[in-house]
C-alpha cells in the first residue's frame, strides 16, 4: 500500500534501544567498584595504559588512536586508471551498459 505525499513509512519511529549493548556497557562502565570504589572506566583506563607503559603494542595502538585519532591515509593513483578501478570495482563487478569509465587521468589527454 502506497504512502501518501508527506507520510512516513514508519510513523512510531524506530524502536527505542533501551537495551542495546552500547548503552548496557555505558552503565557498567559508570558503575562503581566495590573493591576499589571507583568507576571501572577509570579501572579499565589505568589498565590499558599500564599495559601501554610495558611495551604492549596493541595497547599502545589503542591508547593512541582514542587520544590522538587513527591516522589518515592518503593514495597516489597514477596511470590511466578509470573510476570503477579507483573505487575497488573491476569489470566482473559491474555491467558496462550502465557503468561510465571516468579516466581521472588529466595527462592522458
């Protein structure tokens, strides 16, 4: 049954994610240890750098891609490389009838 102009296919919205693991581990992480009566996100932190500070790579990975950010990649394409090629696709993937080869080449011409 069509829609009218305006009218949302989904008009209760999307279901609330009361329960959704994301906000189930923010409450465990805000909860309080009763051992050390501090929160466990200051536990796991002070865990991750100590593991950090003893040479753990994957720690020290981890510590800094949260603080300062995962690199950024860049590519140099050169060649006379059409678009479906830069974007990951070959010829088996796509049908040609349809698809635009873009050389993105400016020295080709």
């Amino acid at each position: 049954m069509p829609w009218k102009k305006g009218q949302s296919g989904n008009p209760n919205g999307a279901p609330r994610k009361e329960d959704s693991l994301n906000n189930l581990l923010r409450e465990r992480l805000e909860d309080i240890d009763p051992d050390q009566e501090r929160p466990n996100k200051d536990i796991i932190a002070d865990a991750l750098v100590t593991l950090a500070k003893e040479g753990n790579l994957a720690a020290i990975e981890r510590v800094w891609d949260r603080v300062e950010g995962k690199p950024h990649q860049s590519m140099d394409i050169t060649g006379n490389v059409t678009f479906p090629q830069v974007i990951g696709m070959y010829p088996e993937d796509y049908d040609r009838t349809t698809a635009e080869d873009t050389d993105i080449n400016p020295e080709s011409e």
